[in-house]
C-alpha cells in the first residue's frame, strides 16, 4: 500500500509548485492511475513519492517511509520513461548488474525476461531494440528484485495497440496476486480500462479520487460519431427523429463545423436508420467515448491528524556493503569500452618502449615508455582515462539512478575507487613487463636496467599511474563529464607540476628524504626494515613536483566530491 499525504514541491523562481498539498492513496491488489494532462504534475509526484525530488510531505510504503523499507529495489519497483543504459550493454548483462546492485540472485534475470517476453532478446544490444523492447526491459527491471509494489510513469507512452493491450494484461496479472500498482497516464480512456482507482490531478493539484466506476460516470461520455456530406442536414433529421436510449438523457446532436456530427444519448442503429429513411449518405457511423475534462470533487480526502511532517529528499539508497562492489565489477567489464582503453594504452605503451629503445633513451623511459615530450606516460593517460569513464558513463548512462543521487554515494565511491584502482595497477604491471620484455629481446638487458633503488623507482610508478586514475575518478565524478575528468588528469603535469616546481627548486622540501633515520635517532625501538625503506620511498616520491602535485589535486578533488555529497543529503 502507497500512502502520499501532503506532497509538495520544493519552491522555484518565479514558477508555481509542480506538485502542491497532493495526498491520495494506492492500495494492494488494485490498479491506481495518476491522471492528468502534460505538465500535470505525474511526474513530479512520483519523484516525490520516491524521493527524487526535494519537497515537503509523508510518503509511506506498507506504512514505512522509504528510508525505513530495509531493501528498496527488492521491495519497490520503478520505470520512470525509458531504460537507461548503455547502448552497447545486453539486456542480460544490463540486468545482471542491476541484479547485483539489488542483491538478487542471477537467476532472477532470466525469470523476468521471460516474464516480460524478451527471452529471445537477452543478448540483444539495448541500442537496438524498439521502444516496445524498451519498454518491456524497463519492466524487466522492475520486477527484477520481484517486489510487492510497482511506481510507473506513463508506461504505455507511444506504445503500439498491441504492446498497451499486453503491458495491460501485466499489469493486472501483477495487481491480482496482491501486489500495489501505481501508474501514471494522460488519456482518460486508458485510465477507464485498466485501473480501479482513478486520482485526477491538475496544476499539480487534486481535483478527484474515484474510483473507475465513479470516474466513468462523471467524465467519460459515449457517443456517435457521423460523417456525412450532408451534415447540416442530417443535424436537423436527428434531432426529431432519434430515438433516445432507455434510462439515458434527451439525445443531444452537436455539429463539429464540418462535415462531423456528435450525437449523445442515442445509438448507431437509431442514427443510421433515420439517415437512411431520409436518404442521407453517411461516411462514417462509428460509437466512441469522449472525455467531458476532469470534474473536481467537493474537496481532496483529509490527511490522517496523527501523520507525522517531515521533508522529501533525493536519498534512495540500496542497503548493503557488497552491492557496490558486484555493480562496478559487472558495470565495468560489460562492455567493451574498458578493455578497448586498456589493449590500446598498453599498445602505445609497448610502441613508445620499443622507439625509445631504438634511439637510445634512458632504462627508465623505455621501461614506461615515457617520451620526454609527453606530460604522461600512456600507461598513466590510459588509466586516468579508465577512471574518468567509470564515473563518466555512470552520468552518461545512469542504469542505476536516472537522476544521479546513487552516483554521489559514498559507498559507490568507494567501490569505483577499488576497481579503478586495481584496474589502474594491473595495467600499470602489463605495461611495464610487457615494455622491459620487449626491450630485453630488442636491444639487450642493458636497456632496461634500473640504476639505483629499484623499489623507489617501482613505488613510483604504481603510485603515478594509481594517482591519475583516481584523479580522472573524482574529477569525473565531480563535473559529471568523462571529458573534464580526462582534461583534470592532464592539468596535474602541465599546469599544477610547473606551479610546485618552481616551489620546490627551495631545498626545504628535499629535506624530507633524511625523515626515516632523524625519526629513528629520536625513539627507543627499532624500526623494521620493511617499514623503514617503504617510508623511505614513499618521501622521496613526494618530494618530486609530480607527487605533490598529484596529492594536492586528489585532495582537492576529493574534498570537493564529499561536499558535493553532504549537500545533497536531508538537513
């Protein structure tokens, strides 16, 4: 059961309220359609009702506000317009992630596509599919976690007849088991065939709370449609000679202007054979259901005087510390974006190694394949480009929240930042062996020694590349953009690098290398070892301009995602 008492939109500049003092109710086993015209308000409702949208109001789930239901996608589904997703992404695999983000069994994936017809398209690619397949994925999705209650948003919009008359049967399929339906719709007809609540809304406002038999009475208003040459005519012909239908009111002829009649209270067989007794050519004789436009009713239903005030915010989150985790994995292999980013970085990579071995460069150029001339080495760039894809597409293609707010979690933070930094080490390591084996066959071993501590030099390029993955992380995440997250890895060498090296040519800053043993001269106990060189590679890497320069912009980066996320949480 749905309960919305009091939904109100936040306040906008200089605009009404989309949605004001609205309470109505949703109860199991029926069909309840939220109807009104474009720009009614449906929509605003149901993001309300979901918490997608800042407002005031009480909306409850099974008497639970939606903060206190302890699995939301298992419990509540929900299709707002298309299924988004990536458009290289299957529908199987799509699913499969959505799956592991709700904390259901795989399983579960092909159970609801067969259940919405789609088993036959499982590995079809959603950019290929028609808005009917669409329509049906988005379905899919919301019976995924195989809830009690569905909250969709004009489900059957630019549907074919056959495609309604199916989606329809679902529906009423789902409602007869037990389960809560909410649907949103624009056209009364629609309301009047599948639901058995019907709540007009306009201006964002109540006008009525019916139930379908009540709504058909009031609004809906057969009649017979005539198209004749003869129009003019044939209005006077009927209206002295039809003969009204019992129980009904006077019959009523209206003229359209043109050559179309409305004939009220009468039927097809009375219109048409007083058009044939006079001789009358008729066009078109047909019986319709027109809409008399929305009748308010004396006053909305009263909120119950006990029901708590609070406020509605953007908070839908899924429970769980694993779900984040299963998602990025499944979101990041299901498609070949990732992988074409990797065997090309480590391509270029392997190209630089072998010409930079040719021309005589340095041991550690060739191993990372780090001309002087570029600002980032490729193994660096790719990774940056991998961390910027992971919160870029996730604004791009926003399979788990259209609107954004599971994107700004902490948890999924997290999770991104683990893959992406495995991701970012593993191609840090084939890069580097597959750049010193290439030249050790090429042009010797003498071209890939490493002078020196090799564990300093080793510290230091894991950490280069594991820094600009997360820095292309943040930053796309923070600007919504896989662009900006790219160009925010870039600026670390060409803008912030020059910046701190000028402040570094100080020797200040190099007296951090010597920390380790002036630390031990001051203390009992003796270090380990293990401990005493890792402290001792890890200052020497910041000292150099590109250590702080990374370490200043992730940060700062970070800094500001939290922010970003604390602002969009309730007060």
């Amino acid at each position: 059961m749905i309960q919305a008492i009091g939904l109100t939109s936040a306040p906008r500049r200089n605009q009404p309220l989309a949605v004001a003092d609205l309470s109505f109710e949703a109860r199991p086993g029926r069909i309840t359609v939220l109807l009104g015209e474009p720009r009614a308000g449906k929509t605003s409702a149901l993001r309300l009702l979901l918490r997608r949208d800042p407002g005031r109001g009480i909306a409850l789930f099974r008497g639970r506000p939606l903060d206190r239901v302890p699995h939301p996608a298992r419990e509540i589904g929900v299709l707002l317009g298309d299924a988004p997703g990536h458009p290289a992404r299957t529908a199987r695999n799509h699913l499969g992630m959505l799956a592991a983000a709700a904390g259901v069994p795989l399983k579960r994936v092909d159970e609801v596509l067969e259940v919405v017809g789609l088993a036959g398209l499982a590995g079809q690619r959603l950019g290929d599919l028609s808005r009917g397949m669409d329509r049906r994925l988005g379905l899919a999705a919301a019976l995924l976690g195989d809830p009690h209650t569905l909250v969709l948003d004009e489900p059957s919009h630019e549907l074919s007849p056959r495609e309604i008359s199916w989606l329809h049967g679902l529906l009423r399929g789902f409602a007869a088991h037990g389960g809560t339906v909410l649907a949103t719709s624009r056209a009364p007809g629609e309301a009047a065939r599948i639901a058995d609540q019907v709540v007009t809304i306009g201006q964002g406002r109540l006008i009525a709370d019916q139930t379908v038999t009540e709504f058909t009475g009031a609004r809906l208003r057969p009649r017979i449609v005539v198209q004749s040459p003869y129009a003019s005519r044939l209005a006077q012909v009927l209206g002295a000679e039809v003969t009204p239908v019992p129980d009904a009111p006077v019959p009523e002829v209206v003229q359209d202007g043109g050559s179309r009649l409305f004939v009220y209270g009468s039927n097809c067989a009375a219109v048409g054979e007083a058009a044939f007794r006079h001789g009358i050519l008729v066009h078109r004789l047909t019986e319709e259901t027109s809409d008399t436009g929305p009748v308010r009713e004396d006053g909305p239903p009263e909120a119950p005087a006990t029901a708590p005030q609070g406020e509605v915010h953007p908070a839908l989150a899924t429970p769980g510390l694993v779900w984040p985790l299963r998602y990025e994995l499944r979101r990041t292999t299901g498609v070949r974006t990732p992988w074409v980013v990797a065997a090309a970085t480590v391509a270029a990579s392997l190209l630089a190694a072998v010409l930079l071995g040719r021309f005589g460069a340095p041991p550690t150029d060739v191993l990372t394949g780090w001309p002087a001339a570029l600002p980032l080495p490729p193994a660096a760039f790719g990774a940056g480009l991998l961390g910027a894809l992971a919160f870029g597409q996730e604004f791009r293609y926003p399979a788990l929240d259209p609107d954004g707010p599971a994107a700004r979690r902490l948890g999924l933070l997290g999770a991104k930042v683990a893959i992406t930094g495995a991701a970012a080490t593993l191609l840090a390591l084939a890069s580097l062996a597959l750049d010193a084996l290439a030249g050790w066959l090429l042009f010797g071993s003498s071209a890939v020694a490493l002078p020196g501590a090799r564990t300093v030099a080793f510290t230091g390029w894991i950490a280069l590349v594991l820094g600009c993955a997360w820095a292309g992380l943040l930053a796309a995440g923070l600007f919504r953009s896989t662009v900006l997250g790219l160009l925010s890895v870039l600026a670390v060498p060409t803008l912030v690098v020059p910046l701190l090296a000028a402040l570094f040519a100080r020797p200040a800053a190099r007296s951090l290398i010597g920390l380790p043993e002036r630390l031990r001269s001051t203390v009992l106990l003796q270090w380990p070892s293990g401990l005493d060189q890792g402290l001792s590679a890890a200052l020497r890497l910041l000292s150099q301009p590109i250590g702080w320069a990374l370490v200043l912009a992730l940060t700062g980066l970070l800094g500001a995602y939290v922010l970003t996320v604390l602002r969009g949480r309730p007060r």
